[in-house]
C-alpha cells in the first residue's frame, strides 16, 4: 500500500508444489540504506524464478560501473532494473521449465523511497513491465487475491493511516487464509514512514502472535455478529 502517510508491505511465507509438498520461504526482501533509500521487494509465482531474479538484481548492485539499487536516481529506474532481471531469467529458464510443463509465472511488487522524490510503488509483470501505483489506485496485490480484496477496498484510501492500514492488511491476509490453503504463516510485514528513508518497523508475525490471534478471533465473531443483526428479508412469493 502506497498511502500519505507511508506505506505497507505483507507477504505470506507458504510455498507449494502439490497438497504433500508445503514449504515456509520469505517472498519479501529489503534493501536499505539509512537516510539514503529503502527498497522493498515482495515476489509470487515461481520461487526459483523469484529467488534468480532478486539473485541477478543483488549481484549487479555490487558492480560499480552499471546502474544498480544503491546508484539509482529513482524508484522508477528500481522497478525497470528489477523488470529486467526477471526477463533475463524467464528468457533463460522458461523454456525449459514450460517443456516439463512448470509454470514459470512470476509477479513482483517493489516499492521504497530514494532520497530526493517521495516514496513509490510499482507492480512488475512476469514479462518485465510494470505500472505505478496512484492516488485512486493506492495499493497492489499479487499471488492469491481474490479473498482479501474485500476488506481493503471497503477501508484503505490514500488518507488511511499507517496503524489502520496495517490492521486492514493482517484482516485481509486472515481472510484470505481462511479460505485458501496456498497462503500460510507466517507474515513478514514491514511498516514504512513517509520520507524517514527508515524502516522503523519490521516484523514477522508467527501463529503465535498474540495481537494476531486477537485479531483473527474478533474478526471471525465480529462478522457474526454483524450479520445476526441484519434483518432477515420479507420477500412473499407471488
């Protein structure tokens, strides 16, 4: 989410390759210099194609004589450096994966701020473009969205605070769990202020996680009772 007040980015940590083969990886990394930029990558799709990509972005940014994330102007020239390596790895890997039929589909969300243009958020296509996010079209998701959806768009606008946001995104990935077993614990989550070229906080919420398991129990009956109070319709037939 790319909000006034700064920004929030989630990843669930399930991965699958069938109902019998379920594993825990973090689709979230962070690159960050203190005062300077912070960048943020959330990745679905193919993990090794995901896992390459960030690999050849990593890799590059140790090279000084290229653009890389420390070197880059903007957040724009980020989301076309992070396009480009996602090409180069499905223009390598993604025959081979498509002739023992592996889906090689992957999506990125990254988004941070450099220092001197305001924060940014940008969703990367599996063929290496991508679009901006915008005032009326404030937040991205990727992978498993459907059941999540909802909550955000009935609360999240520009003007959401950065609490509140992070309360409806932990409400929509309890959500989306709730009816979809590809997406699991644990959640990374990192909460980013606008223009503190910081990250103040960065946490992963286990199943333990107290505030978690509230929020996942009031949800759950506050829906309930919600809907116990809606009045019953008094359609007759005809």
């Amino acid at each position: 989410m790319s909000l006034d007040a700064g920004m929030i980015f989630a990843s669930d940590s399930r991965t699958n390759a069938g109902v019998d083969q379920i594993a825990r990886f973090s689709k979230m990394r962070v690159f960050a210099q203190e005062g300077e930029r912070v960048i943020v990558t959330l990745s679905s799709g193919n993990l090794s194609i995901t896992q390459n990509a960030i690999n050849v972005l990593d890799m590059r940014a140790r090279s000084s004589d290229q653009m890389s994330l420390w070197n880059a102007d903007s957040m724009f020239d980020v989301a076309r450096l992070l396009g480009d390596s996602l090409r180069e790895v499905k223009t390598r890997n993604g025959p081979y994966l498509v002739q023992n039929n592996i889906d090689a589909h992957a999506n990125f969300i990254v988004g941070g701020q450099v220092r001197g243009e305001p924060p940014r958020l940008f969703n990367v296509y599996g063929e290496g473009n991508f679009i901006e996010a915008t005032p009326d079209t404030c937040y991205f998701q990727i992978g498993e969205t459907k059941y999540g959806k909802p909550i955000i768009d009935r609360v999240i606008t520009r003007r959401t605070g950065l609490q509140e946001a992070t309360k409806c995104t932990l409400v929509s990935f309890d959500s989306t769990m709730r009816s979809n077993i590809s997406v699991g614990l644990p959640i990374d989550l990192v909460v980013y202020e606008a223009d503190s070229i910081q990250i103040k906080l960065q946490r992963r919420v286990e199943e333990s996680d107290p505030y978690f398991q509230m929020l996942h129990t009031e949800w759950g009956e506050g829906l309930r009772r919600v809907f116990a109070q809606l009045p019953n319709p008094e359609w007759t037939a005809e």
